[in-house]
C-alpha cells in the first residue's frame, strides 16, 4: 500500500525524509571474506551460469578449489567484466548447503549486507537495479573487450537507504515477481521437455498408438524400408527435406534501416533470442517489408553463432540477418519447430567445424535434413496434442511478458523510494 510521500533535499538529490544517505561500501560488504582451502573440493559456478536478467544461478559443478571469487547463500554475483555486466549477469546465491562455502569465476564482484544495516536480498535487487548498474558500467576501465568494474569506485558511491523493515517490504514485492516468473519459466521447460518426449516417441520411436491404443512399432506395426533414410519407417509415411515442410526467411541487415526518430521497432538478434528485448537492443524503422515483422508465437532459429530455436514471445520486433523466421502453409507450428530442434544438434556440430569466427549453417543443410511426414490420420491425431503444448507456451510467454515489465518498471521506483510501501501484502496482480 502506497504511503504519503514526504522527501528532503540531500547531497545525492530528493530522497524520502526517513532514508539515510550512506556510501555504498559502508553499508554493502564488497568482496567479503569467505574461507575455502585450497585443495577442497567444492562446488564452482562459472559465468555461463549466470543468465542474462536472471536472479537464479544456472546449476554448478564440482571442481577443486585453486582460486577465485568465494560466496555463500545469500549473496549477489555481479559479473565485472564487459560485456557480462551490460547484458545482465547478476545473480542471487540460493543453491548451496547452510554454511556451505562455493567459489567461482575471478570476474564475480561478490556483494552481501550488512548486519543492521542491509538485507542480502535488498542489496541483489539494488545491485540490479539501473542507478547502481548505470554506475557500474561508467565505472569500468582496460582495453576495448577487456574492460572490469573498478570496486573501489563503485565503493565509494553514495545511495539512499531506507530502514530494513521497508527493505523487507521492497523485496517482497520484487521477489514475489521473481517468483511468478521463474515458475511460470520452469513451466515451459517442462512443456517443452514433454513436447520434445513425446515428439520422439512418435516420429523417432514410431510408438504412437495403433487403432487399438497400443504402440505401433511394438506392436507389430507394418513397417517399410526407405532408401533415402536407409530404414524402416511406419507404411504410409514420406521423407521430405526440412526446407520443404517449412519456409526459411532470413532476416535484413537492418543498419540499413535506421529508426525515424521516435519510431521504431526492436532489432531482434541472437541477443535477443536469449534474454528478450531490452534497453540495448538496437532499433529499426518500423516500415520494413512486414513480412520480415516478427510477432508473438513466431518460430525464430539462428543459424550462425549460436544456434538455437525458439518460439518467440517478446513482442514485435524487426528480423536481424543471421536469423531465420520459420513458416509454413501447409503444417501446424509444433510440427517444423520440433523438427528443427530434432536436428539442432547436427547443425550445431556443422557450425563448429567452420574455420570462420562465426559457425553457421548453409542452407543446404536443410534440404538434406529430412523430415518424416506422416498420414493425414495420424498427423491430425498428433495436432490435436501438440497444438496445445504451443498455446500454452505462448500464453506463458505473454504473462512472463507483462510480469518482467511490471517488476522493471517498479524496481527503480521501489529502490528511490518514489513508491513507497508499509506492508508486506502487495500484490503481484
């Protein structure tokens, strides 16, 4: 519940009339001493475990500790090298043992409150939040590529801070948000592992039911040999080269296309195949061909850097080059999608075996990726499945859509104290 705001001048600018204006690393430990011995076998997290604009880590691994950054529960992982911090990699440490000690990458800025002073969660959702990233980021210094956060700078910042009853307020509206989305994510890694298992049960195993309910191929389903394939597949089906069931349109080099002024449209790239649209991503004109336009539910799949493929639900945006949106005329969303992840390993081999800075695929390699098709009965059975799995997918989407802007548009708002709150009742609705 919003209270009366009453604010006063300070060094720093308006503030509310009961926050304190401290100096970042009086009231945040930076690096704390954390003890491992060398030697130890101990849990490691590295850069790549932390995602873009994601307060979980990514899972760890085993390792013998000979040096790096050490953390505990509780505390926030900011990555202080570029361009890890600009596209996001801060996390909040939540998967380790009570009292377990892990260590990680040298380029982790470790950061924890103070007691009395500071929440642990209050200062994750500071170190996210886009004064202290803004700081940050000018606060780094090193060779083009190379550049790293100066601690010390960022040490000596000043900040409001409010009482750490209101910061258990801020924070449990923020990681109510955090909550909904991370479930509402681990629900479509679920969808799409039941969609990929069943997938593969029927078009790779051909173990979907007979007339009778039961498993085809085990069952005794009639099976004929297909030369193309060099193996038995179900009587009735066909192969037919990727590029056939589907249409690959690649994306423009949209430099060409400049925003006109205060118009525009998102670029979408490889980017922002991973972490969605943000603050940085580049922009467009908006009076490009629309069919180079990318919209909810579209199928998107990269075939150069990182290949990978998606059903997109960020919103409309602008085709980069290197990315193929993925259509047909003639079969249901589920069905092309599923097939390219059933050959993304295969393309992901051929683009490492490139000699050239980027792998990538040609478009050849989707004329010999076959695809099978199967009768009209049993394609219009699987639909009836599948097609709910991609709803669903692209429903969840558009939630994770609206919670992340809620949240992003509060955070700063929360952590100025030009929203304040005196309940720990708010409402992610």
């Amino acid at each position: 519940m919003a209270t009366e705001q009453k604010f006063k001048q300070t060094e720093i600018g308006l503030i509310p009339e009961d926050w304190d204006v401290e100096v970042f690393s009086n009231v945040i430990a930076i690096n704390p001493k954390r003890d491992i011995k060398k030697g130890t076998t101990a849990r490691k997290i590295s850069m790549q475990k932390l995602i873009e604009f994601k307060r979980k880590i990514d899972g760890f691994e085993l390792s013998e500790f000979k040096g790096g950054s050490k953390f505990q529960n509780e505390d926030t992982l900011m990555a202080r090298i570029t361009p890890c911090l600009e596209n996001g990699k801060t996390a909040y440490v939540d998967l380790l043992e009570d009292n377990e000690i892990a260590f990680g990458s040298t380029e982790f800025i470790v950061l924890s409150g103070k007691d009395n002073l500071t929440r642990n969660d209050f200062v994750y959702y500071l170190a996210i939040s886009p004064k202290i990233r803004r700081i940050a980021i000018q606060s780094m210094t090193g060779t083009s590529g190379r550049q790293r956060i100066q601690a010390d700078l960022l040490g000596d910042v000043e900040i409001g801070i409010p009482s750490l009853e209101e910061q258990k307020s801020i924070t449990k509206i923020l990681s109510d948000f955090d909550s909904k989305i991370e479930l509402l994510q681990k629900q479509n890694k679920t969808l799409e592992a039941i969609g990929q298992a069943i997938f593969k049960h029927w078009f790779i195993d051909f173990e979907f039911p007979n007339e009778e309910g039961k498993p085809y191929k085990s069952s005794g389903g009639e099976v004929v040999f297909n030369e193309e394939l060099e193996k038995e597949i179900p009587k009735g089906w066909e192969a037919k080269p990727l590029d056939q069931i589907a249409n690959f349109l690649n994306g423009l080099a949209l430099q060409k296309f400049p925003p006109e002024g205060d118009v525009f449209l998102p670029v979408i790239k490889i980017k922002e195949l991973r972490q969605g649209i943000t603050e940085q991503s580049d922009k467009a004109s908006p009076n490009i061909d629309k069919k180079y336009i990318i919209n909810d539910g579209d199928v998107l799949f990269s075939w150069s850097g990182t290949l990978m493929v998606v059903i997109w639900g960020e919103g409309k945006g602008a085709l980069n080059q290197h990315l193929f949106k993925v259509t047909s005329d003639n079969f249901e969303k589920w069905f092309y999608y599923y097939w390219i992840k059933n050959h993304l390993r295969t393309f992901i081999g051929i683009a490492k075996d490139k000699t050239t800075t980027m792998g990538h695929i040609k478009r050849h390699h989707l004329t010999v990726s076959k695809v099978l098709v199967p009768n009209d009965v049993i394609l219009g059975r699987m639909n009836e499945i599948m097609k709910s799995f991609t709803r669903k997918i692209i429903k969840n989407k558009l939630e994770l859509r609206r919670l992340i802007s809620l949240r992003d548009t509060l955070l700063p708002k929360l952590m100025s104290g030009e929203i304040r709150v005196n309940n720990l009742e708010a409402s992610t609705e």
